[in-house]
C-alpha cells in the first residue's frame, strides 16, 4: 500500500523519549493490511467494537490505527528512528 504522506503527529510524545507520525495511505485500512502487520509486534486487534482499531508494540516502536482509516500512527523511540524504515518498506510492499 503506497504511503501517500508522513507528517508529525500532533500529539505531544516527545518528552517521553517518542516521536510519533502519521501515515497517511493510499487506501483504507482493512482487515488484509493489519493481518499483515502483526509479525512486527505484539497485537491486539478489537474487531467487535464500533470502530475496530489495532495496536501493534514492539520494544522501539508502536503502529496503531482503525479499521477503514485511510491513516495509521506510528511512533518510534527517539534513539531508534532508524526502526521506521522496515516499517516503510513493509507497508508499500502490501
């Protein structure tokens, strides 16, 4: 899935050591895409609810996101940026 943007999250998480973005995608979120995310982490994924939404955690990085979202947030620890990368290339590949 092409990642159209990325841009800061306006959430303030930078004094907790984290910097979070979104990704804005080309298509929604559906249940294929977040399938496919779930090797990068621990998952939890809340299909039941109104609003279904996923966490993905990971010890330098957390992916979270609702179904049929046409973004997802990913924030990653400040001394691990580098970890962003594979979760580019990851989600392009889908």
């Amino acid at each position: 899935m092409k990642i159209t943007n990325i841009h800061r999250s306006p959430e303030p998480c930078t004094e907790a050591g984290w910097l979070a973005f979104q990704y804005e995608l080309e298509h929604h979120v559906n249940r294929d895409f977040i399938m496919a995310l779930r090797p990068l982490g621990s998952f939890i994924f809340l299909d039941t609810l109104a609003q279904p939404f996923f966490k993905i955690q990971n010890h330098h990085y957390m992916i979270k996101g609702l179904l049929n979202d046409t973004s997802i947030r990913v924030a990653v620890h400040r001394d691990h940026q580098d970890e962003q990368e594979p979760i580019k290339q990851l989600i392009e590949s889908l």
